[in-house]
C-alpha cells in the first residue's frame, strides 16, 4: 500500500486553485445564498405588515391606491373588499420578490463557478416568448386582474354587469372573479374575458321612474301628483339617507299609440335606487288612483292574448 505523501497534500491544500474551488467560490455560494433567504423573508414580512389592516383602518398597501368604494356601505362589507384586495396585491408582489431574488441567486451562483450566463439569459428569454405565446389566455386573465385590482375597477359587495354576468361580486382574484346573480347562481368569469366593466356601486345611483298614462289623462295633473307623491315620501323619511338630490320630473319621455309615458328621476345611493323605485311606484299608483288620473288600460288590453284566444 502507498501512503499518501504530506507534502504532496499540503501543497494542494495550500495551492490556489484548490482553495478557490473547495474553500472560496463554495462560501461565497453559501453567502448568496444566505442572503436571498435573508431578503426574501424581509420583503415578505414587510408586504404582509403593509397588507394587513391596521385595527380597523385601511391597510398601508392600499393608502397610495384609487378607492371606489360605494359611499354608506356597510362596514363589514368594506373591510372584507379591502382586505380581499390588499391580500391580492400583497400575493402579486410576494411571488415577484420570491421570482426576481431566484434568479438573482441562480445567476450570481452561474457567475462564481465560472459559467458564462449570458446564453442561459438570452434562452430565458426565448422561453419566455413561448411560455407567453402557449399560455397568453391565461397571462391576459392575470395581467387583467392586476390592472383591476390597481385600477379598483370593482370589488366585493360591488353590484356589477359584465357582459355575460350581472350580479354582486362575491370575490375577486387575479384569474377569476365570481359575481352572484339575483337567482342565486355564481358565475366564475375570466378576468381578460371581461371587455367592459359596468359597476352600480360607485359615486351614485339614478332611480328612474316611467309612469304611463292614457291619452286622456290631464299631463300636467299627473306630472304635479307624482311629483308631489315622491316629494312627500322623502319628507316623512321613509327613505332616510337613500336620498341624495330632490327629485326632478322630466315630463313626457315618451307617446306611442294608447300610452304617454312620463319620467321622475332621483339621485340616491349605489344600490339603492330599485327599493327606491319600487316603493315609489306603489305610492304613486295609490295617488293616481285617488286623483282618477287614467291608467292607459285599466281593465286590461281590449284585445289582449286572452281576448284573441277567446276569438
């Protein structure tokens, strides 16, 4: 047997290369690598602290944000539409700190053992183009709940038409948002397929009230009645906030064959303007009645599906 010679094994301790390849690059891996796991748990830490929702005031994440929030809505909901979209936010820039720092670290590692990264950077790219071009429905979905989400196009309790759904938005994520209908079903809609956005919830609502009477009915009568009507259900404060502008009565909105048609308007609250219109309607048909104001058929169409059946 050969004994290994201790100063064949000294010098390769003791030479350059073997220092630089077993003691060196290995703790300058190491320290990379301690400090992509040092940074990436500080900036989480600090994206949860911003999107967390300081006692029952509005999370720091969304302080620098637009907020459309619909004005008198209830506290609970409120709270649950800011934190449903601090923690998505909060989510998008997580996964952004995690992704930059891994390539950080992979390209400094590359880097220290001598491997030239600029063909692995120039590949990334190219993969990046495919990736975009094979999955560019579900990129679109997600750069469209980013910009959403930024924008606070709508948000949870918001009443919104989509398109192909109407509802109230029960969540909001990056990819999907769900709206319940008022028959109770819940919709899952890609965000990149939304085309338009029309929210019912934001700034104020018009309740708009179309009142058809005969051609025989006396116009400016009805016109003072229903005014009238609608101005003293506000005064007894059947409404108490919904209210925001003194109802305005446009006149004829419409005249067709055997009906005129006419138009009260009143600016409430998001939300709140069909509770207002049904209410309104009612009272208003009672006030016509009592001032014999004409209904156009009050007994029904002459020659109504009935009657041509009956034929």
């Amino acid at each position: 047997m050969y004994s290994a010679d201790p100063n064949a094994v000294l010098a390769l301790s003791l030479s350059d290369t073997g220092r630089d390849w077993l003691i060196e690059r290995p703790l300058q891996i190491v320290g990379y690598a301690l400090l992509a796991v040092f940074l990436r748990f500080a900036l989480h830490r600090m994206i949860d602290r911003f999107s967390s929702r300081p006692g029952t005031g509005k999370p720091t994440l969304l302080r620098p944000l637009r907020e459309r929030a619909p004005a008198g809505v209830q506290s609970t909901i409120l709270n649950e539409r800011r934190n449903q979209r601090a923690r998505t936010i909060g989510s998008v820039l997580k996964s952004a700190v995690s992704v930059a720092i891994l390539v950080w670290f992979v390209l400094s590692a590359l880097s220290i053992v001598g491997v030239n990264v600029a063909p692995f950077i120039a590949s990334a790219g190219i993969v990046g183009v495919a990736l975009g071009f094979g999955a560019q429905n579900l990129v679109r979905d997600f750069l469209s709940g980013i910009f959403m989400l930024l924008e606070d196009q709508y948000g949870v309790g918001d009443i919104v038409d989509l398109g192909e759904a109407s509802g109230t938005v029960e969540t909001v994520g990056l990819r999907v948002t769900t709206v319940r209908d008022i028959s109770g079903t819940l919709w899952y809609v890609r965000n990149g397929e939304v085309l338009r956005v029309g929210n019912m919830s934001q700034g104020h609502a018009v309740a708009v009230l179309d009142l058809p009477v005969s051609h025989t009915a006396n116009i400016d009568i009805a016109c003072e009645v229903a005014e009238r009507t609608a101005q003293e259900s506000i005064a007894r404060g059947e409404f108490d906030e919904d209210i925001l502008e003194a109802p305005q009565m446009l006149g004829v909105d419409a005249v067709t064959s055997d009906t005129v048609t006419l138009r009260l308007t009143i600016k409430v609250r998001p939300g709140r303007q069909w509770a207002v219109q049904r209410r309104l309607h009612r009272q208003i048909l009672e006030a016509f009645d009592d001032a014999e104001i004409a209904a156009p058929y009050p007994n029904g169409r002459p020659f109504g599906p009935t009657a041509s059946l009956t034929s």
